[in-house]
C-alpha cells in the first residue's frame, strides 16, 4: 500500500502562485503515475494534471499554461506549481497515485481557495 501526505495549500489572491507537495510512502516502488485532481463544491472531482514514471504529462485544459506538475522519483514526491490563479481554481486538492497493478491511493486534500 502507498499513503500519501500533501501539504501547500491556502488562501491566495488572483493572480498569485502556490505550491502543492504530496509525499509517498509505502510499496513507493510499485508507483506508476502520480496526479493531482480537484473538487469544488458542488461538483464533481476532476483530474487537473498527472505525470508517469517516464515524465510524460497530461493537463485539464482549464489549468494548461498555467499549472506544472513535475516528479521527484528520488524523494517520492509530487508537485504541482499553480500559477496565475483564478476564483474558479478554488476546490479542495487531491493527491492521486496509480500504481502498476493499477490500485489508486488519494490523499486527505488540501485547500486551494483564491479571492477576486
């Protein structure tokens, strides 16, 4: 099993930037792909970005231009970088790993709340 710790979440304005860390541990080994998914109140949680063990990537299209994940396979670590950051990025944040036998593993989330 994996279990995963995020942090860096909070209050922002418009326009400003924040950090999301999320930290495995575990059967760490097994992970094949690491992500971030959302979920505003109301709705449906939606993935926003993830990135597999050989780099490759995949954003919303909401967030592209905007928001970097990247990967620390030494550190078993997830970031995502958010940039200009809007009203509507306002959600709680899941940390999401996939690993190669295709078992998932969710973070607790981390509030993203950015004001007008």
């Amino acid at each position: 099993q994996v279990q995963l710790v995020e942090s860096g979440g909070g209050l922002v304005q418009a326009g400003g930037s924040l950090r999301l860390s999320c930290a495995a541990s575990g059967s760490t080994f097994t992970i094949d792909v690491m992500g971030w998914y959302r979920q505003a109140p109301g709705k449906q949680r939606e993935l926003v970005a993830r990135i597999n063990r050989g780099g490759g990537t995949n954003y919303d299209d909401s967030v592209k231009g905007r928001f970097t994940i990247s990967r620390d396979s030494a550190k078993n670590t997830v970031y995502l970088q958010m940039n200009s950051l809007k009203p509507e990025d306002t959600a709680v944040y899941y940390c999401n790993i996939r690993t190669i036998l295709y078992q998932e593993s969710w973070g607790q989330g981390t509030q993203v709340t950015v004001s007008s």
